[in-house]
C-alpha cells in the first residue's frame, strides 16, 4: 500500500517559489492501478516522482508498504527504490546498448551476481513479448517496443510498485492498446500495484480502477473509476469525462428539431445500461421518444449506457416521462445546443 500524507512541493524560481504539489493526501491499495489525472501543469508528474523521492517533497510523508521513504538515509532509500519500478514517456534508453544489456544494467546497478543476470534477462524479454529482439539496438525498435524494453527494465528487480509517467501519450492508438493489455498482464498476474499519471481519461477507462483528478496542484475528485464516469462531480471531471463519452449532434439534427421537443442526454448505470427502461417508458407514458445517439462502454466489466434523445409530446407527460428514467437510477440532462 502507497499512502501520501499532507504532500508538499515548491520550486524555487527566479521570482520566488512556485507550488507544484498542496497539500495532496492519497492512499493507493496494493495490487491496484491507480491513474492521477491532468493537464499539463496540474501536479501529477510532481506527485509521481514524490513517491519515489526523484523529487524530494517539501513537506509530507511518503509511506510504501509500511515504511516512512522521507525518514530514510540515502543507503536505505537506495535499497528501498529497488521495490519501486518505473517507466517513462520517452524511453530512456541508452543507444549504444543493446536490448539486453539496457535490461541487464537495472539488475547490474541492484548489485546482482553475473550468473543470474543472463536468465532473469531473458525471462522478462519473454515476459514483455520481445526474445527475438535480445541483440537489436534501441534504434532499430518501433515505440512501442521500446517502451516494452522499459517496462522489462522497471521489473528486472522484482519491484513491489510500478510508477508509469505518461507511458502511451508518444504511441498511437494500435500500440497504446497493446501496452496498456500489457500493463493489465502485469498487473494481474503479478501483483503489482501501478500507479499511472497521464492526461488521457480513455488510458484511465481501459486500465485503472481508482483515480484523482488534479488541478493546479490539488486533488480536486478521487474514486473508482467507474463511479467517477458514472457520476462526476466537480466541472474539470465532467470535461474529462465528457471528452471521452460525450457525442457532438451535427448541427442538422438541431435545425430540424421539434419546437415543442426536449434534447436529453440520459446516463445508464450499472444493471440499468442493460435493461429495456426506455421501451418500457414508452409503454407506460405517452411520449416519444427519438434516439439520436447513444453507445454503451463497459468499464471493467460494468456497462455504462450513455444516449442522447429528443423527447415529444404533452409536458406534463414528457416532465414525467424523465422522473420515471430517474427513479430507474438513470441520470438526465436537458441538453442545450450550445
């Protein structure tokens, strides 16, 4: 388990000092992936390289598995990184090295006895899907499989902990698939708790089960995952929830609307994303009811249906109609056209 106490942060700059980090208090479970998100400047880099002191916090503590890192001296703290892997936006790999040695130099730095360092090398090759590619140069590798080659380097020392700094944001999609399927691999059949910041909710939606949303520094909104999507609270959650799952109508469906109409987006949650209350609404009421968009994501292995629809007919009907799909546990929102 990862606990952050009351973390600090300031940089000292040309015109004083600048927080990065107020005040941030967060407690990771072991074997969870845990994504931090935010734009660019929110913090969430500072906070992930708090954890394994790259940056020294300037006040707070940092608690992993039980041990205080911020009490440590540097001999203990050294030994103590070891438990903690991490994986970079940009690879960081040495050019002049071959695949298997920038896997070996991890295991060589930990002080491991040459005998053991040829096996456990190929062992996590395997594991990261890239034997046949022991002898190639970082050069010679697409990005993705460069960031295989650092996802191998972060576990060649058996970490407890995964720290992921914005690991997909230089791959394009097909790949950005195929590392965070990797990453999930690892996650399950390791153990490992991962801890991820990016910027991109969808990363989030396919990997994480718990997340924080920063602003500015802070954490502003923090749960599981799918009850963030489900029902986000403050207004920076909603716009990364809604540039995710949100539909644009074309400006034609607006143009010909009916005036006596209401556009509504309706959120279903939980069982509800996978029940006829729609059909069943239009039994019970008279109104009708025109789906002009609408699509269910499952995150994990819960559905999440969002549509968007116009609604006609008598108002006292169409304002009952829209109780009836919130007593279904169904979330409704008068869409405007702006």
């Amino acid at each position: 388990m990862i606990e952050l106490k009351h973390l600090n942060k300031q940089y000292k700059t040309k015109t004083g000092s600048v927080t990065g980090v107020h005040d941030v208090s967060l407690t990771i479970r072991r074997g969870t992936v845990f994504g931090i998100v935010g734009y660019s400047g929110a913090g969430k880099s500072s906070v992930l390289r708090c954890i394994n002191l790259l940056e020294t916090p300037t006040s707070g503590e940092i608690w992993v598995d039980g041990v205080n890192l911020t009490s440590l001296s540097k001999q203990e703290l050294r030994r103590a990184r070891q438990k903690i892997g991490m994986i970079f936006q940009h690879f960081h790999l040495i050019s002049s090295k071959t695949v298997f040695d920038n896997i070996a130099f991890a295991l060589k730095a930990a002080d491991k006895p040459a005998s053991e360092i040829g096996g456990r090398v190929r062992e996590l090759l395997q594991l990261v899907g890239l034997s046949d590619k022991a002898d190639s140069y970082p050069a010679q590798l697409s990005g993705g499989q460069k960031q295989r080659v650092g996802i191998a380097r972060a576990l060649a020392n058996d970490p407890q902990v995964l720290l992921c700094d914005e690991p997909t944001s230089a791959l394009d999609p097909m790949t950005t698939h195929s590392i965070l399927a990797l990453l999930r691999e690892i996650n399950q059949s390791l153990g490992l708790t991962i801890v991820l910041i990016t910027h991109e909710m969808d990363v989030v939606k396919d990997l994480c089960q718990h997340v924080a949303i920063m602003n500015n520094g802070r954490v502003i909104e923090e749960g599981a995952v799918y009850d963030i999507f489900a029902n986000p609270e403050q207004p920076l959650t909603k716009e990364f929830v809604q540039n995710t799952l949100e539909f644009k109508l074309p400006r034609k469906l607006w143009d010909r609307r009916n005036p006596d109409g209401m556009i509504v987006k309706v959120v279903f949650r939980n069982e509800a994303a996978e029940q006829a209350i729609i059909s069943d609404m239009l039994k019970q009421i008279p109104v009708n009811a025109n789906i002009l968009h609408g699509k269910i994501d499952y995150i994990g292995d819960k559905p999440l249906g969002t549509f968007i629809m116009e609604v006609t007919g008598d108002a006292a009907q169409v304002e009952r109609a829209l109780t009836y799909l919130v007593d279904q546990s169904c979330a409704v929102e008068v869409v405007n056209h702006d």
